[in-house]
C-alpha cells in the first residue's frame, strides 16, 4: 500500500508514419493491441492503449502520422492527428534516432508548437545508434522545441519504456482511472481481428498491394461451451489486378493470410478460430464517404 496520489489522463503518441508508435505501445502494454508494420501508414484509426499500474492510469491515443494530405482519406488522418494533440494531458513526439529531422517533423513541430498539454520528446530505436550519436541528436531537438522531457528508448527491446511510462506518468493529472484496471483498450474486438487480417494483406503482399486495403469483419460468432470463434471477414481493394494479388495462385496467397492472421487472432482471442476470408472489389473506396464510414475510418 502507497500514499501517492493516482494519476490518470490521456497521451497522444504522434510522429510521421514508421518512427515506431505502434510497436511502442506494444511494448508499454504486453500484447498485441495494435498493428506493426515495416510498411508506412497502416494505423489509420486512433487506438486507444491503457496502461494501468498501482498509482496511474495512462490511456494512450495512437495516430497516424502528419503528412502531405493527398487524397480524402490522407486529409482525414491530418485532422485526427490535430483532433487528437488538442484533447490530451500530455503529448508524445516520437521520432528516429538513426535518421536526421525530416520534413514531415517540422511540419509536426508547428502543430505542436500550438499544443497547449505538455510536450515531450521521445527518441526512439536507440539500439540503431552509438551513444555519441543519440546525445548529438538530443541536442539537436532540445534546440529545436522547448521539451518539457526528452526520453531515449527502444520500443523493439523495451529499453527505457518502462522509465517512459513513468515519466508520462507524472504529467497527468490526479484522479481516478477511467478504465477498469484489466482493459488493455477500447477498441472492440472486431476492429482488432480486421486490423490483424489488415496487417498479413501488408505483410505478405509487399509492394504490390497500396494502401487502399479495407477489411470489414461480416460475423462474428462465439459458440459457447466449444472454445471455438467463427470470423468471416472481407478484404476490400480498389481493383481486379489487386484482387488477383490477394488470392493468389490457386488461392495461395489468401489461404497463407489467412492461416497467419487466424494464429494472431487466436491469440489474442485465447481460443480456437474458424476464419473465414473473401476479397471484393469496392471500387474508389478510399475517396468515398459513404465507404469510409461504413469501413470504420470516421
Ligand atoms: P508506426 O508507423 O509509427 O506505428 O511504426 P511501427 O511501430 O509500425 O514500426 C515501424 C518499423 O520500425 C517496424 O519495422 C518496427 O519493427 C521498427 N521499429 C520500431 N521500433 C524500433 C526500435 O526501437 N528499434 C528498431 N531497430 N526498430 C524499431
Ligand atoms: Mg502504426
């Protein structure tokens, strides 16, 4: 038992698409809550992670990443990622410790600027650099924006993050948790098994899949007493050539997503899984609002 006062409140992880958000909220939650890529721009939701401990409750906003608005659907992630810096306690820039300040970052630095919550800086992929390397880039940065705190980690190997997770910590306000202590996040499961199914498409397809991919979860049925979850899924793409990539020769391709995505889904769902997949062609998807909502990216 402690007398320190809990503390609770919400954190806005941003950074330009790749720094590493995903995987660090992997990291700081113990489970796969949300989906890593070496591909840019596969988070296009906000998630909500919630890391519990005996005196905080952080509840994390990941969003994708600021970047040059070219279509409706990059517009949309711009503004989630201002929405999401103007409704927090504290705010996280992620950025890469291996790489010079890129272009999109400034362009975040501005937005930032304008934040009112405090602002710190988190370096990431530590065990990219020698140390020399990281406390010149920490100068750098220190010059470039008046950070409340700057923090090394390795959100691949966990250094650091735990020391992260208390210094954020310390920027939110007192009170009580706004979650039950067990809730890793808010999303619902469904949203999780199509990001899971969403990720295997990225992965397995490399380059010749864009990122005009949608996967909606059609069904959804637990069949109590037989540990078993029935999922059908369907993967939306914008055209035929594209469909043909998913499925594959003789189907191959769609059956090794989805035997991979099943084993993720499994366990994260801690139970057998009967999934099942089919892909269409939802033609202009990503510049539709009709299609958009209806595919969850509001
Ligand atoms: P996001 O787009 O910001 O969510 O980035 P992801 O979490 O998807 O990570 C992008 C890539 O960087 C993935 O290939 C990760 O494995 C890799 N990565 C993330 N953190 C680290 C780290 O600390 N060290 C190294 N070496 N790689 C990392
Ligand atoms: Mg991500």
């Amino acid at each position: 038992m402690t007398d320190t006062p809990f503390h609770s409140g919400f954190a806005a992880l941003v950074g330009r698409p790749n720094v590493g958000k995903s995987t660090l909220l992997n990291q700081l939650l113990g489970e796969k809550v949300v989906i890593t890529s070496d591909k840019p721009q596969t988070t296009r939701n906000r998630i909500q992670g919630i890391l519990t401990t005996d005196n905080s409750q952080i509840v994390f906003v990941d969003t994708p990443g600021i970047h040059v608005a070219r279509s409706r659907i990059n517009r949309l992630m711009v503004e989630s990622a201002l929405g999401a810096v103007r409704d927090v306690d504290v705010v996280l820039f992620l950025v890469e410790a291996d790489a010079e300040p890129h272009r999109e970052e400034n362009a975040l630095l501005e937005v930032l600027a304008k934040a009112t919550a405090p602002v710190l800086l988190v370096i990431n992929k530590i065990d990219r650099v020698p140390k020399e390397t990281l406390l010149a880039r920490m100068a750098a940065y220190g010059t470039a924006h008046p950070f409340r705190e700057i923090v090394p980690v390795s959100a691949l190997s966990g250094d650091g993050v735990e020391h992260l997770a208390r210094v954020v910590s310390e920027y939110l306000p007192e009170g009580p948790p706004y979650f039950p202590d067990d809730q890793l996040t808010d999303v619902p499961e469904r949203f999780i098994v199509a990001e899971m199914v969403r990720e295997q498409v990225f992965r397995l397809t490399r380059d010749e899949i864009p990122y005009s991919v949608a996967v909606t979860v059609d069904s959804f049925s637990e069949r109590p007493g037989q540990d078993l979850v029935a999922i059908s899924a369907t993967i939306h793409v914008e055209r035929d050539s594209q469909k043909g990539v998913i499925i594959g020769q003789r189907g191959a391709m769609l059956k090794k997503i989805g035997s991979n995505a099943r084993r993720q889904i499994e366990t994260f769902l801690n139970s057998r899984v009967f999934l099942e997949l089919f892909v269409k062609v939802s033609r202009g998807w990503s510049e539709s609002p009709g299609k958009l909502r209806e595919f969850g990216y509001e």
